[in-house]
C-alpha cells in the first residue's frame, strides 16, 4: 500500500473515532419533553454554564405563552459521563412565575440522552398567607431533537 493509501485509511480511522466518541451529555442542543416544551441551550462554557431558551407547551395563566430565557450550570462533562445539572427559567414575558430545574442526564445501551429532571415553579401571591398554594413541584424527561431547525421551532403565536 503506498503511502497515499495509508493516510487516507489513517484519515478515516481518525474521523470514525473522533465521531463515534462524540461527547455525551454536554447540554447544548435542542430538547423536548413529555409535555412538548422545546429548550434550545447554548454552548455550555469552560465554567460549565449556559442559557437558553425555554418554550413551554402549558401555562398555569390565561398569557399567550412566549418563549422563556433560562440560565444554569451543569457539572464537567470531562469527569462525568451522566453529570447532574440545574437551571432557572424565568416566565416574566408572560406570568408573574418562576421555575428552577435539577436533573442528571444518562446515557443508555443506545447511545440516546434523557435528561430527568424535577421542578418547582414558583408563582406571586398578594400576602403571605397564601404562601402555601404558590408553590407546584413536578417531574419533567426531555429528550434530545436531532437535526431540526432550532430558530423555527421556539418560535411561539403571540399576536403581539
Ligand atoms: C406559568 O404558567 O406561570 C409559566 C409556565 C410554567 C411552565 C411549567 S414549568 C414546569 C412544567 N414543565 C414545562 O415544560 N412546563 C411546565
């Protein structure tokens, strides 16, 4: 074999490895839930932080839904494999409400991601007597959307 040949079977080796060993659970990316939510997360930092969008399919308000800026950290993805991570989204386009998100992600036999996370979503009461009923907490699995136009799709219907 002369040495063109080599290099080019040593050129697509390279490539097959560095693919095949694509790094799993790095949060950047598009993802959608049980519920239908979208999340659109930008490139996680050295830090190991990130912001994003988040557009929820439901509401607790009567608002037209408008899509959410998020912030939050994730552990380093270097030293774990199915890192934990947490975020806050912040409703304010639309409600009066706020939602924090802890999670981990794993990894199955496939290769597929989930995220599994639990929320609070915290909403503005008039005192605090009704302090008890502003409070929900819930579960949400997100999985990732590969290969779809990410601009389009967090796009929501609001008149204004
Ligand atoms: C609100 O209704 O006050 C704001 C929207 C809240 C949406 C919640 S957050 C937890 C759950 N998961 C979702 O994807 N949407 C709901």
């Amino acid at each position: 074999m002369g040495k063109i040949g080599f290099s080019l079977i040593l050129t697509l080796a390279l490539v097959t490895l560095s693919t095949s060993s694509e790094r799993k659970c790095d949060l950047s990316g598009l993802w959608r839930n049980e519920l239908d939510s979208l999340m659109e997360i930008d490139k996680v930092n050295d830090a190991g932080e990130f912001s994003g969008k988040y557009l929820t399919a439901v509401t607790a308000t009567s608002n037209c839904i408008r899509s959410s800026p998020l912030k939050g950290a994730q552990h380093d993805t270097t030293q774990r494999s199915q890192p934990t991570f947490g975020f806050t989204v912040n409703w304010e386009k639309f409600s009066n409400s706020m939602s924090v998100f802890v999670g981990q992600c794993f990894v199955d036999d496939q290769g597929e991601e989930t995220l599994q996370t639990m929320w609070l979503l915290r909403q503005e009461v008039g005192s605090p007597g009704a302090d008890w009923k502003a409070t929900r907490v819930g579960t949400n699995v997100f999985t990732r959307i590969k290969g779809q136009n990410m601009g389009k799709s967090m796009r929501s219907d609001c008149a204004w």
